[in-house]
C-alpha cells in the first residue's frame, strides 16, 4: 500500500471508533484495520446472521434503518460509513432513484433519506461524525438525470461538509472490475494537512461521467467540492487464476456437455478467445457471464462472454441465472466449467480465506455481491482518513505552541 502524500504530526491516541451503517457482512470493518465498531446496522437477517458470525452482534442492530434512533448510536465517531443500498440507482436496476426526501414510501436506495436524518440528529447534538464515506454503484453520478447524486450532495454541504467523490475500480486492488463510486465527507471544523487536496482531479479516481456529474452540481455545492488527494497503490493487484479453488464445496464442475453447450452460445469472437487460450500451453482461467444481444438478423439472443484477462467481471447479487459468474479453466484440449464458488467470490472482494461465509451458496454469492472491497476500504483510511484524523487531534496544540 502506498504512504499518503502529506504528513500527520498528531498521534491517533486512543483506538479509532466507526459506524457501519448497510453493514452487510461487515466488509467495511474486513477493511477497517484496527478500527472498533461501536455500532452497526442492516435490514438483512440473513446478512446480520453473517455479521453477527464474523464480527459478534453486541453492537448489532438487525433492522430498517429509519427506526435506528440517536440514541443507539454511542458517543461521537470518528468515522460513520455507509454503503446505501443501490438497486435504484443501478444501470442494471429498474433506476427508481433515491426518492424525495420527505417520502414516506421510500425506495430501497431512498433508505438513504432516514440514515442522513440519523447523521443531522448527530450534528444537532454536538456529535456529528469528524468524517463519512459514502459508497454505491456507478450509476448513481447519472441516477435520475443526476439529480439523485446532486441531491446527496446538496445534504452533505447542508450538514457542514466539505467532500470530494472519486470512482475507484477495484482492479487496482483485487482480481475483480469493480468501479464504484466514493463520496468522502469532512467536516469543515477539522483541519486538514497540505496535501490532502489536489488542485487537480487524480486520472485514475476521475472518470468524465464523474468529472461532467462535479460540474453539474449547483454552484453553492459546488464550492464545498473539493479533489481529494489519494495515492494510486502501487503494488500489483492479485491474478484472478490464483483465487480458484480445484474442488470447491459449493459448486460442482460442469459435465462436458454443459460445458460444450455454454462454449456453443458463444460468439465467433468470443469462441476465438478461447481457442487461442487452448494454444499457450498453460492452465488459462477466465470469467463468463450470460448476456442477451442481438444476433445478425437483430433477434435477441443469449450469448456467453468470457474475459482472459486475469480480471473477473464484476459480482452481482444473484437474482437469476445471468447474474451469476462462472469460470472457465482452459487446458489444451480440455475446457472445464463451473459457478465461481462463494469463496472464490469472498476472495475477489478481498476477505481473508478465515472469514466465515453462509451455508447456503445462494446466500455466500449475495453476501460478496452486495459489499465492498475490503482492500478499497483499506486504503482509503490508511491513505486520507486516518492522516487527516492525526492531522486533526494534534493541530490545536501546534496552534497553541505558536
């Protein structure tokens, strides 16, 4: 991981206290390290089951989010994350967007509406968190022609934040494509180090969409946005073939002849890609999903897509059958299929082979699909956070010493 590029002269002191709020399985604490989580939440039993399995559940609140009251949050955070939920605002959802926000009828992403009345409260008591990270899917910069990531926007200079968004692709991190988008909220009380802000956008964080979605924003918005500076890692992310498992315990490999029909609904282009895999002389390991396009005559048809990259494709929940990844492992004349397992997919969001996933597959594939990779999180606390938190708690004595 690379070392931040501003100093912090203040020591940490005491142990580093956040909020999850969407906890899922507690993918935000995987990344977290050496963070303690006075309190979390999420409306999934089945999600809070796993949580509760790798994390402990005293701090748990299994629950919808709008009836989580101020006072089961304890004390003052130093950071509150929350990775609302994003079937609205998904490209591949049916793009409801997050709602008004007085709506009582809210959607699933307009769950996001009663977490910032939960943060507002805080702020009304004197204990707003220093510092908030926001996470949800690409879509969500053009969601409701942009109004939905506006609106965000808009709510977090109301509460008295500077913030700064950024799309990070997991692949800098994992063997997994997986852009997501990342709204990094300060409080304008805390001081901030040079160098924490970048008087540019960084490349690799600032896609256009995101750029054109910044210079949409209201002007009064606008003004409290700022380029967060966050170093790109320098270390090479994982092989996508390192994670596969050769006897999974949850997915059995395909008989030849589904493998043989799954290789049949491939393009010419796509067939091509495996047949120069079949010449290397090596075990290739690539990812396929099932997708519909229209074939030469416009009919919509299934087809099969497969990457060689030592990338997979981005996890998804698993709704249906396409949804879900499979892998293919390419041997000379030997071609085998199957699923990605549920620890192949807990491996591409960067969670440790000890992290204790569901019984079911179903459930294991949810759990993955739904979070966020570890590794980003990681790096975003050790690289922006935790130097501007140190920043902070030792800037009023070097005032003072002045």
């Amino acid at each position: 991981m690379t070392v931040s590029p501003f100093p912090a002269p203040g020591s940490q002191g005491a142990q580093r206290v956040f909020f999850e709020f969407f906890a899922g399985g507690g993918m935000a604490r995987a990344g977290l390290k050496g963070w303690r989580c006075d309190f979390a939440n999420d409306f999934d039993p089945m999600k809070a089951a796993v949580y509760a399995a790798n994390w402990g559940d005293d701090h748990l609140v299994c629950g919808d989010v709008a009836k989580v009251k101020p006072t089961q949050l304890p004390g003052r955070a130093d950071l509150v994350w929350g990775s609302f939920p994003c079937q609205d605002l998904s490209l591949a959802g049916l793009n409801k967007g997050l709602g008004a926000r007085n709506d009582n009828e809210h959607t699933r992403s307009g769950s996001f509406w009663p977490f910032w009345s939960l943060i507002t409260a805080l702020k009304a008591e004197g204990r707003a968190p220093r510092t908030l990270i926001l996470e949800n899917v690409y879509g969500a910069l053009t969601s409701n022609q942009g109004r939905d990531f506006a609106a965000i926007c808009e709510a977090i200079t109301e509460a008295g934040y500077r913030f700064g968004a950024m799309v990070i692709d997991a692949r800098r991190f994992v063997a997994q494509s997986r852009p997501r988008l990342f709204i990094v909220a300060i409080d304008e009380a805390v001081a901030l180090p040079d160098g924490a802000i970048s008087q540019t956008p960084e490349a690799a964080w600032t896609p256009a969409r995101l750029q054109a979605a910044v210079d949409g924003l209201p002007e009064a918005v606008r003004d409290h946005h700022v380029w967060w500076a966050l170093p790109v890692p320098m270390e090479a992310p994982p092989l996508f073939s390192d994670q596969i498992e050769e006897e999974p315990a949850d997915v059995p490999w395909h008989a030849p002849a589904e493998t043989r029909k799954l290789l049949a609904m491939m393009s010419p282009l796509n067939r091509a890609k495996v047949k120069t895999a079949q010449t290397l002389g090596r075990r290739v390991v690539g990812g396929v999903y099932r997708r519909t396009r229209p074939d030469a005559q416009g009919r919509k048809v299934q087809r099969a897509e497969v990457r060689f990259d030592e990338v997979a494709g981005c996890l998804r929940t698993p709704a249906g059958g396409s949804s879900r990844q499979i892998i293919l492992v390419v041997e000379g004349d030997r071609v085998r299929s199957r699923l990605l397992s549920g620890r192949e997919a807990a491996r591409l969001m960067g969670l440790d082979d000890d992290y204790i996933l569901p019984a079911r597959y179903n459930d294991a594939y949810h759990v993955a699909g739904d979070g966020v990779v570890a590794p980003v999180v990681t790096h975003l606390a050790r690289s922006l956070i935790e130097p501007v938190l140190a920043w902070d708690d030792g800037a009023p004595a070097m005032i003072a010493a002045e």
